[in-house]
C-alpha cells in the first residue's frame, strides 16, 4: 500500500500516475514509509532516501529532522550534522509536546534506537 500511494511526482513512469492529485512528498510520511522499507532494494525507496537528503537541509521543525535522522541513519546514510541541528535547536527547551520530546531523544540516540528495533546499521 505504502508503494501504491507512493507521490506521483516521484513516480511518473507509472500509468496511473495522472489519476491521482499531483502532490509533493512530505518529509514525516516519507521518513517513516523509508523506515518501513529499510530492507528493501526498490527504485522508489533509493529515490525517497535521495529525496530526503536533499529536503533535510532546509528543515526546521524537531519533529521532521528527529524522523529525518531516523530514517537516514536506517539507511546508512550520514546524519550527524542533521543530529547536531536537532540537538542545538533552541526552542527544544520550551517544548511541551511529549510525542516530539520522545522522537527527539529517539533520534539523537540513533543507533542504539535502530538496534533495538532490529536495525542494523
């Protein structure tokens, strides 16, 4: 389904692709999506992985660099000054959102967080 419904601006060899609304990806939805697929080897996945290490430099919001550095760390791609930029954020201390606090930390402990979910990287 995640493939299937993947943004047509990505995808446009599929046939289908003129059927659906012409939508831009979203950095949340496709972090996690790479994250679903850390084990596959599919075009789609390489070209969301090359999609958001491009799109990763202008983010400002915890919330997408936390799922950014997730996700690229999953696919062993180069995170640390993304994990620096989150880390040095100034606003982290006025944060009363838990969801985004608990993915910050996630994120910043990347690796031993993958470990745990059975990723290696």
């Amino acid at each position: 389904m995640l493939i299937d419904r993947a943004c047509p601006r990505r995808l446009e060899r599929w046939e289908w692709h003129s059927l659906w609304p012409q939508l831009s990806p979203h950095v949340d939805d496709t972090a996690v999506a790479l994250l679903a697929f850390v084990r596959e080897d599919k075009s789609l996945v390489r070209s969301g992985v090359q999609w958001l290490e491009r799109t990763v430099q202008g983010l400002r919001s915890p919330w997408s660099l936390a799922s950014a550095v997730l996700a690229l760390a999953a696919h062993r791609k180069p995170t640390h000054s993304t994990a620096v930029c989150l880390g040095s954020a100034a606003d982290l201390s006025r944060l009363d959102d838990t969801s985004t606090l608990a993915m910050i930390c996630l994120a910043l402990n990347s690796y031993n967080t993958l470990s745990a979910f059975g990723v290696a990287i």
